[in-house]
C-alpha cells in the first residue's frame, strides 16, 4: 500500500475536542494513474464498548443519553439508545477503560470481560477504533446508580430489559447507535441469551 501514495500534506483544522485535518495526497489508482486527493479525518482517539447481559434473567443493560451530532441530524432521534462505551484515555489500556466505565455509567462492578472484537465505526472520516466486548452481570456486581460522570457532563439512563425487546427495538429503529447492534446481533448469534 506505502507505494501507492506519497507526497502527503496534512492541514490541521481545528484542535477544540480533538483533532480535525484535512489530508492532501497522491494516489495511484489501479489502473496506474497518479490523482491528488484531498480529505478530511477526525481524530477524537479510540472507544471502547461492552453489552452486559444476565442469562438467569435474559436481561441486558443499555444507556440513553442526548447526542447532539444526532440532534443535528435529527432532533427526535437524539436520545440515543446504546450500549455502555467510553473513550480510552491517554494509554489506558481497551479493558480497563471499559471496566471503568461500566461503574461510571450503569452502576455494576464488574472483573471480567470478553473481548469480541475491534472495529471502525466510519472509516471514511473518523480514526476511532472500537474495542467491543460482552460480559455477565449480576445484581450483587451493583455498586451505585451510575449514570454518567457529573464532571463529564453526562446525564445518563441506565435499561435494563429483556433482550428480546432489544432485538425488537432494532427493528423499530428505536436502536439506530451501530456499536449497539453489533453487540445486540452477535449475543444472538453466539446464543449468549434466549430470546
């Protein structure tokens, strides 16, 4: 791939919450001709994310909270329904952030959790790479109410339902956050509850 492009200019834009660039380049194309390219990329680092599900009672837990960038687009769809997911910070290590912000947001302390994969959510402008995982819960792995971090400014609503519903709500298009169902879909697939 290092030989299809070169002569690089990287432009940055904004460095406010993280950092956009706009990226100049030559590529090759295949049928060998040279083109200058130009595009923009958004760099806010990477997340993690984790669907907590209990087989005794074929529940799981999501979050909803208000998402201005979904506000922007569209202003009833902007209580987004998600898994539990964080940024990593600094060079915190994926599993420990998502430890950590399992406490934060939803309230249950939890040690142990599966890594299913690492994704990027759209490629095509974000740098982001997800970290998604899966674990059980239980109630007593309840430590607080959670809810989000007030120093973040985060108000957050913790779900906890049956996965049946949340399957429902992805055909519904309640549930439109892509993290949210992949994790939702391979519970399914893998058979990690009844539905």
């Amino acid at each position: 791939m290092s030989n299809n492009i070169k002569n690089i200019v990287i432009k940055t834009l904004s460095k406010a919450w993280a950092t956009l660039v706009e990226i100049n380049y030559d590529y090759q194309f295949k049928d060998g001709t040279w083109k200058r390219v130009s595009r923009e990329s958004y760099d806010r680092g990477h997340g993690t994310g984790i669907l907590l599900y209990n087989i005794e009672k074929g529940t799981i837990i999501l979050t909803k909270q208000f998402r201005m960038p979904i506000y922007q687009t569209n202003k009833d769809e902007a209580m987004s329904v998600e898994v539990c997911a964080g940024a990593i910070d600094n060079n915190d290590l994926p599993e420990s952030t998502i430890i950590r912000e399992v406490e934060e947001e939803v309230g249950y302390k939890v040690k142990a959790v599966k890594k299913i994969m690492e994704t990027y959510m759209s490629p095509g402008a974000l740098t982001e790479k997800m970290h998604l995982y899966v674990a059980p819960y239980s109630e007593n792995m309840k430590v607080n109410e959670g809810g989000g971090l007030a120093s973040e400014h985060e108000e957050i609503e913790v779900m906890e339902m049956p996965f049946f519903k949340a399957l429902e709500m992805i055909a519904t298009g309640e549930i439109q956050d892509a993290k949210t169902i992949i994790l939702l879909q391979y519970a399914q697939l893998n058979n990690l509850l009844k539905n």
